[in-house]
C-alpha cells in the first residue's frame, strides 16, 4: 500500500527556513507527481506546490519565489525547502500523491 512520510516540521522565527521532507513508499516514486499541501487552524486545506513525474514545479502565489520542491527518485524523496518563512506560513505540511494518499502531516510555526 501507498504509505507517505513527512518530517522535517519545526518550530522557527520568521525570515528563517527549513527544509520538509516526504518518503514515500508502495508507488513507483519516478512516474509519480507529487504535491504538497498545508492546513493552518480554521482553515481549508490549500495546495503549496507541486513537482510532475518529469520535474517541473508549479507553487501558490503565496509562496513562489519563497519555497521550492524538488525530488529525488532514487531516494523515493520530495523535498519543500522553504526560505523567508512568514507567520502566516503557520500550518500542518501534508504531502500527497494523487491527493488519494496523504502522510500524516508536519507541524511548521513561524514565530518570534
């Protein structure tokens, strides 16, 4: 079965970066379009990015310029560096496939 991992969540004050990662299992990861999602507090859930089985990204307007994914097929691995995080970047980071299979979610707070 499809199984999805993220880590990589923390807490961090505002204009720092962290680096999210998913690993997924039970798919053929090289063929896979992957994308990344966050739901904050009160909120639907919003698509952040996403990468194509060929390695072309697309983002939110909320982010592009400030995050970035990217893959690693030999690891099974996608990747959201995010930079200049803000306050409002506060939520839990879910990684999915097909947006059939979602992991467990990470938690990022920006705070000072």
């Amino acid at each position: 079965q499809v199984q999805l991992v993220e880590s990589g969540g923390a807490l961090v004050q505002p204009g720092g970066s962290l680096r999210l990662s998913c690993v997924a299992s039970g798919l053929n990861f090289q063929f896979a379009d992957m994308a990344w999602y966050r739901q904050a507090p009160g909120k639907e859930r919003e698509v952040v990015a996403h990468i194509s089985a060929g390695n072309i990204p697309h983002y939110a307007d909320t982010v592009r310029g400030r995050f970035v994914i990217s893959r690693d097929n030999a690891k099974s691995t996608s990747y959201l560096q995010m930079n200049s995080l803000k306050p409002e970047d506060t939520a839990m980071y879910f990684c999915t496939y097909k947006s059939l299979y979602w992991g467990q979610g990470t938690q990022v707070t920006v705070s000072s």
